[in-house]
C-alpha cells in the first residue's frame, strides 16, 4: 500500500525500494523501518512510500490515513476524518460517564465487579489501540468536573498502549490498562474537603492523599477476578526506582514492571490536564521533563517508549505555539521533544523551535 512516512510505524515493511537521486536507493526493498529510517525519510522528503499491508511482528498494519489519488478523494477523505473525530470524542465521553456510574456504585458500597470493569474498559481500549493518533488529543478531551473519571479511562488506554509498545503480551497490556483504571479508586476513602482544596495541601493532607494506592489495594484484594499485577500495580503506581515515592519508598527490586507502565501514564495524563490545583502543560514539554528533569525517577524504557511514540504520531499535526503562531510539526531531529522541526503555518518556513525566543508548543490544534 501506498503511504505517507508520516503515517509510518516501526516494523512496518518496504514492498519497494526507496530510490534518491542515483541508481543506489536511499532504502533497499523489503528494508523493516526503525525510528532512524522513518526520520531518514521525513529529512529526503520523500513524499510516499510502498509498504506491505501486515507488520513485522505479524500484526497488521492500519496507517492513520490513506494517500489518495485525486483532489475529490481528498475531500472524501477529510470528511471521512471528521466522522472519526466525532466518533472518537462521542465514543471517549460515553466511556467516561459509563465507569463514573460504576465509581459511584463503589461509592455507595458496592464491591468491584472485575467482568463489569472490563466491559467498560476493553472495547474503548482496543479502539484507542487501533486509531493511536487519538493519543494525541484525549488529554484535551479532560475536566475540572470530573477529572478522576477522565483520568481513570485515560490512563487505562496509555499504560495499555504503553505496554503493548513495550511488546508484552494482550494479557499483560490489558491488565496495564485495568491497574491503570482502578489504581486511584482508593481516594474515595479520601475527605472531599481535600480532594476539591485550591491552595497547597498541608503536611498531614498530603500524607493522607498518599495513602490512597493503599486504600485502593485493600478494596481490591478480596474481589475475585482481580489479578496479582493489577494488584501490585495498584498499589506501586505513585512508587518510584531511586525510591522517593509513596507509599512505601519501595526500591527498584521490589517493583512490578507494570506498575512502573502505570506510574508513566499516570503522571502523563495529571499534568497535560487542566485540574483544580493546577494548570495543564504541553504533552511535548512534559515529556521532555520527563526523561530529564525526573530522569533516574521512571523506568527508561517506559518514558523513551512515550516519547518514540508521541514523536512518530505528531508528525504532521498543527500546534500552536508560545508566541501565538501555528506551525505544522515537520521532524524531531535530536533527544529534545519540546523543540521539533515545524513548517511556519501561512509562509511554509522551517525552522526549529527554541524556547528562548518563546517559540515552545503551547498547545496542539
């Protein structure tokens, strides 16, 4: 099939040599993209690509967009996209307001019902699976009002699509996806005049907010159905690898793997969206922070695996920036994330963001 590079994959294979400008190609025939290749292609500006229908790892391959032939297919197409918008943003709320229904029965008394969770959650995930792109805009999709149902179902999508990245199995990437869901159920335990407080917590209020992993474990742990991961996940999600997290300071060794998978998505989701005590940032200057400021905090591989992936889906998009402009994301050339390649929106110039000159992605579009 013909495609973008922008729509490209890891794993995806070539069915054609790339060719250049001499009879040697850029890309020999039946090449498996890496992340290299793909950035090789975005920096030749090849315009398409022919690659084959199925992945390297044997799963097929579902570009976010098809390249058409003629002007009215275009159109079809954009208007195909903006069918898919609605139905992702309809499909995301009606998700929301099915798992704050079952949050409230929990509320009144109700024990969690591990066959109800999954059929909230795993359609929407595996949809989120199927259509990555998505990704890019769910935190948009968050609010104030209602922020840990949002979150809850945001998390569960990342820390699954996380871990299906990470090339674990179905099984283990949909308990990511459900540790993910249920890891914060614990802060109904938690005194409402804490959750909704503006200002910054006491010493004592946040010492209580930290002990919501254990609440959330000891709801969990007598409900039949619930696995060990999930349970270990649950409860080592705020838990960090140089030990500075909560709620038992847990060193490296003792952590679960997809607790760690859940821990990155869990932090992702809290500050790219707006809450009550604080603002929302950039996906792209978050994960930056990320694998710097909070290096040494996350397990690498879960934060490089972010940020591969969130690089790879932004090609292409429309951002605005500090200054107010709008650009088209273009190529990642080195390890900064919040500093792209873009193409200036209105003159096609391309030039690199650099923060000092407050052209830094604000928002995406």
């Amino acid at each position: 099939m013909k495609v973008l590079p922008t729509q490209l994959e890891e794993g995806c294979i070539l069915s054609e040599a790339v060719m250049g400008q001499t009879d040697i190609p850029i890309i020999p025939n039946k090449t498996i993209l890496s992340s290299q290749h793909i950035s090789m292609l975005q920096t030749f500006l090849i315009s398409t690509v022919e690659v084959e229908s199925t992945l390297a790892n044997g799963e097929k391959f579902y570009p976010i967009e098809a390249v058409k032939d003629s002007l009215e297919e275009s159109k079809d197409q954009l208007n195909v996209e903006s069918k898919r918008d609605i139905e992702f943003i309809n499909y995301y709320h009606d998700t929301v307001k099915h798992y704050k229904r079952l949050y409230s029965e929990w509320q009144s008394g109700k024990r969690v019902e591990i066959v109800a969770v999954k059929k909230c959650l795993i359609p929407f995930i595996e949809y989120m699976i199927d259509h990555p792109k998505n990704f890019l805009n769910m935190h948009q999709l968050s609010q104030k009002d209602g922020y840990m149902y949002h979150h809850a179902i945001a998390v569960a999508c990342l820390a699954a699509f996380l871990a299906k990245k990470l090339h674990y199995p179905k099984a283990d990437w949909v308990q990511a996806g459900i540790s993910g869901a249920l890891a914060d159920i614990g802060m109904m335990r938690i005194p409402n005049r804490i959750l909704s407080k503006k200002g910054p917590l006491s010493s004592l209020e946040l010492k209580e907010v930290q002990k919501h992993p254990i609440y959330s474990y000891n709801m969990l742990s007598q409900i039949k159905g619930i696995s060990k991961p999930v349970l270990w996940s649950v409860l080592q999600h705020h838990e960090r690898i140089d030990q500075s997290g909560y709620p038992l300071g847990s060193n490296e060794a003792k952590l679960h793997p997809l607790s760690q998978v859940v821990a990155v998505a869990d932090v992702f989701h809290a500050m790219t969206s707006e809450r009550i005590y604080s603002s929302k940032q950039s996906p792209y200057k978050v994960i930056e922070h990320l694998g710097t400021e909070q290096f040494g905090k996350y397990d690498h591989r879960v934060v490089q695996t972010l940020k591969n992936s969130y690089e790879q889906l932004s090609i292409g998009m429309k951002v605005r920036l500090q200054n107010g402009e709008k650009a088209e994301i273009v190529f990642f050339p080195n390890q900064h994330t919040n500093n792209p390649m873009v193409r200036r929106l209105g003159t096609d110039e391309v030039f690199q963001l650099k923060s000092e000159h407050f052209y830094e992605i604000e928002e995406m579009m």
